[in-house]
C-alpha cells in the first residue's frame, strides 16, 4: 500500500527549498524552477549590446503593422525565416533573421528619457537615494575577466555606472572608434625609458601614501591607473585598431561612425571583453520620424548584418549574445509633424546568439502596435533572460558599502522559449 502524501516530485522539492533560498550547482531554486523543462546550458560568454538612444520606433522596425492606419511609411519585407516580416529599412539583415530572435510584447512603464534609460540599463525604476549598477557592470561583476584588455567597453557614448559595484566595473570609453586614445601612450618628447621610470616613480608615492590613507576613492583610482598602465603595455591593445582591417571588411560593415563601432565590436569580444556597448542616438523622431529612420536603417543595416553573419561564420555567434534595446518605443499613431512620440506601453527587442534560438518570435503587439497582445514581458524579465544565457545567477544579492543587500536583477522571469 502506498500513501501518496509522501510523494514527493521534483517540482514539490525544489519550491519547497525555495524560501531557504537554496542553490544547487551554483543556481538559484528561483532559476531551477523557471527553467524546468528546458536543457538549457548557458553558453553565452561576451554581450554586444546596441543601445539606440531616444527610444527606436517598434512599427517602423521589427514589429510593422502592413496595412493598418498606423503602419507609416514603411512596407514589410520578407526574411529568411518564413512568416517573419521586418521592416524595409533592414533588407541585409534580413537575411540573417534565421540566426535572430524578435520579442515584440515588451510592457515598460517609463515613458520620460532619463527614467526609461535608467529602467531598461538596469531593470529596477528610479530612487532618489540609490544608484544601481548598469547591466554591463552585473556582467563583468559576475564573470571573470580575461586578458588585459578592460572587461567593459562602450562605443560612441558613455555606459551607466557600476555605482556600489565598484571601481573595476566601469566601463572603459571609446569615442570615436578606431583612433587610438592619447591617455593609452606617454606624451609627445617623452621616451619609453623615461616614461617607464616616471610610472614607477608615481607608484611608490601611491604605495606610501595608500599604506596610511584607508579610502575608497583612493583606492578607485589605484586600481584604474594599474589598469592603464597595464592596457598600455599589452600587445592586446592591438584589437582596438581598425586600420588594418581590409577595405573591403570595412566597406561592407560601413565606414560611418556605426559601422566601424560594429567591427571594433566583433574584435572586442574576439580578444575576450565580456561587454561592449555601441551608442547610437537620434531616435527621438517626434517630427519627419520616417526620414530618420530611412537614413538610421542605411546606416545601421549593414554593419548588423554583417556582424551577424561574420560571428555567425566564426562561430562566436553562439557564445556571443547580441541584444539591441531602446529606451522605449513610438506611438502608433502618427503627429501632425510625420514624426511618433513616446511611448512604453509596448516595444520590441532584438537578440542573436548566446546560446538563443534564432528565427523566433516571442510575443506579439496588437493589431495596431499598441498593447502587448500576446506574451507580455516586462523590463526585469529581460534582464533575467540575459543573466541566464550568461550562466549569472540574477536572484544573486551584491552588498553595498552601505551594508545595503541589492539583487543582481529587480527580479523578473527568464524568456525560457528563447532557449527551447
């Protein structure tokens, strides 16, 4: 005879442990839970993360609306996943929608530029008395830097802080990509031998002092002048450099200030930076939104088609996750100046490699892009889906030199279907 009360199924098991918070092979109950069902590993080991500024229409990109009131300007075109249409400002990219995955039912919340932004880089909302880290800080936070090269690298643009992640999360800077940064080599005059005894000079008064001065800001900026200093001597610093990259590479990504940031991308995460962000804004199209966007897919879609057919080539596509976000998207329907205003009820995102599923369409707006119809996904639920692909426990809490425990992730669920 059998009682079944003393059964006990694997799913019982693991919620029953979940308010210990539990781990078991370094995940989280909360995450086992989620991922029940799925024989997802994570393979994701470098992020390149296109960040468009001033929040990228959704119909005018990757969800199009043919023939509703709201579709504007741009047809639908076909890609290379049957019944997936993109708009007609990508027709390199796609070619390349087999390696990509759409979500189209993203529900945000914020619809002012400086909270969005904030929100999407970071998963949690605004507060007046704490600062949290952007996801790239999580990330270099989380996995172990390799080579000499900086670990966070943003293009065109600044990143968000690593704020109480500290001095080692921040993001190295590049402005125009390509050009070589003149605080990476000693002064014009100055010779490799001087300079050399001038850095060790400047070391042993740093030593001195910091063996008698405790301090935090101290000891930031020690750990950047080390970094410097070892950024400068090492042969990697080469992966920065577009010049001797063929013309014919450099013609069919683009040789725009976007394109070149692409390319320097691809041979960042090639060399081993876990995260590298590329800027590009101008997307605030409240007037003549369809020329902006035209002149935004001339540019942007080549070099994205390439990148993700050249990853794909190498194979770092699968290792290397590929995610192009905006603060939110752009009303359906159109202003008295052919321009589209704000709007975060519902936008979309595009994701490649990193262990994802390509040709997939998670979620769907509304007949008119204006609600999440099917699917809804919320800010959080991204950045879990993130950390997930990168094997980073997003439950996990980091404690602030205030003694102040903060999650990775303002919680949120994994997009398990990206990874089936």
């Amino acid at each position: 005879m059998h009682c079944n009360e003393y059964k006990l199924s694997r799913r019982s098991m693991l919620g029953a442990t979940a308010a210990a918070g539990a781990t078991f092979m370094g995940f989280s109950v909360q995450q086992l839970l989620a991922l029940e069902g799925t024989s997802h590993a994570p393979k994701a080991e470098n992020v390149i993360l296109f960040w468009n500024g001033g929040g990228m229409s959704h119909i005018d990109t990757w969800d199009p609306k043919p023939g509703r009131p709201t579709q504007g300007e741009f047809e639908a075109i076909k890609t290379s996943v049957p019944d997936m249409q993109i708009s007609e400002i990508w027709p390199e990219l796609s070619k390349q929608m087999h390696h990509c995955s759409l979500i189209r039912s993203i529900a945000g919340t914020q619809g002012a530029h400086g909270r969005a932004t904030y929100n999407l880089q970071t998963s949690y909302n605004q507060s007046a008395n704490l600062i949290h880290p952007g996801f790239g800080s999580v990330v270099v936070h989380e996995k172990q830097k390799v080579g000499d090269l900086p670990a966070y690298v943003s293009i065109s643009g600044r990143a968000p802080r690593a704020s109480y992640l500290g001095q080692t999360c921040e993001a190295y800077f590049v402005g125009n990509p390509g050009e070589k940064d003149p605080y990476l080599s000693f002064p014009e005059g100055i010779q490799q031998e001087r300079g050399n005894a001038r850095l060790e000079r400047l070391a042993k008064f740093n030593n001195r002092f910091a063996g008698s001065n405790r301090n935090a800001a101290l000891e930031a900026t020690q750990t950047s002048i080390e970094e410097a200093v070892r950024l400068m001597r090492s042969p990697a610093l080469k992966a920065f450099e577009l010049d001797k990259v063929p013309t014919a590479t450099l013609n069919r990504y683009g040789d725009t200030a976007f394109g070149r940031g692409a390319l320097l991308a691809k041979q960042l995460v090639e060399t081993g930076v876990r995260f590298v962000q590329v800027n590009r804004g101008g997307f605030d199209t409240h007037t003549e939104n369809f020329t902006a966007m035209r002149n935004h897919g001339e540019i942007m879609d080549p070099a994205l088609a390439s990148l993700i057919e050249d990853l794909a080539e190498s194979g770092m596509l699968e290792k290397t996750l590929v995610v192009m976000l905006s603060e939110f998207g752009r009303t359906p329907k159109i202003n008295m100046n052919a321009g589209r205003d704000h709007y975060p009820s519902v936008f979309s995102c595009f994701m490649a490699g990193g262990g994802t599923k390509g040709g997939q369409v998670i979620g769907s707006s509304d007949e008119n892009g204006e609600q999440p119809q099917d699917r809804p996904v919320q800010v959080p639920d991204l950045h879990a889906t993130f950390c997930h692909a990168l094997g980073i426990d997003s439950a996990k809490e980091v404690i602030t030199p205030l003694a102040r425990p903060m999650k990775l992730v303002d919680g949120g669920e994994v997009v398990t279907e990206l990874f089936v």
